[in-house]
C-alpha cells in the first residue's frame, strides 16, 4: 500500500496495521495506543509513502515497519533523558535515537510514555521560544 490518496492519516494508520497482520502489526497498534495515552493532544500524520507520524508542536516519533522490527524513531530523541534505556538504535546521530522492537520484545509501557512526554515537553518548549511566546 503506498497510502498516497487513501484517506486521513489515522485511516492509513489502520489500514497499515491491518495489512501487517502479524506480530509487527500488533506491536505498531500498542506502540500507538500508548503514545495517544501519553498525549491525548497527538496528532497522527502520514508521510514519506507510508510512514506513521506522531507529532504535537512538532514531530515526537515515526513508526517504520521492517521484516523482523518495528522502529520507533524520536525526531530529537538525543535530546531526551532515557532512563529506562529504550534506545537502541540509531545512536550514533546527533538528534534522531530510536528503539526497535523486533518479535517477542516486552514494551516498558511506562518508560515509553514517559518518552513521548518529554518529546512533547521539548516540543512545546522549543515552539514557545522559537514563536517568542
């Protein structure tokens, strides 16, 4: 599916989950219900030909859909304190970390909202700033 045209970004969203239909499309569908639990503001987007987008006051994080992971990428995750130590990849970068969950992977549920609120608290911050509010 190149999701060009096919409808609003949430509706792309779930028409990727379902076309997965395996572990993949599970872990992206959790992924994403726990980012909407961190910020119920989030606002889902659709980009680069079929790429799940969450952002507020910016980007927060992608979720790419790979043979054997699903990589959830924070635009300006080295930014972020990590403290349950979720990223595991792209870490040499200067602004991008990302974590891949690959089958069978637990998700610390609260550490990776706590992820998504510091992505949004540096969001908002940064917007504040760069807008002269």
């Amino acid at each position: 599916m190149d999701g060009e045209g096919g409808g609003t970004p949430s509706q792309l969203i779930d028409a990727r989950i379902q076309e997965l239909d395996d572990w993949r499309g599970e872990t992206l569908d959790r992924i994403r219900r726990l980012i909407h639990q961190a910020d119920p503001d989030v606002v889902e987007e659709w980009k680069w030909r079929g790429v799940p987008v969450w952002s507020h006051a910016g980007m927060i994080c992608t979720g790419e859909t790979y043979k054997s992971a699903v990589k959830v990428t924070f635009a300006k995750g080295a930014s972020l304190a990590d403290p349950a130590s979720l990223f595991n990849s792209s870490l040499e970068g200067n602004t991008r970390r990302a974590i891949d969950f690959h089958e069978g992977d637990a998700v610390d549920e609260e550490a990776l909202k706590a992820l998504v609120h510091a992505a949004v608290a540096l969001n908002t911050s940064s917007a504040g700033t760069r807008r002269g509010k």
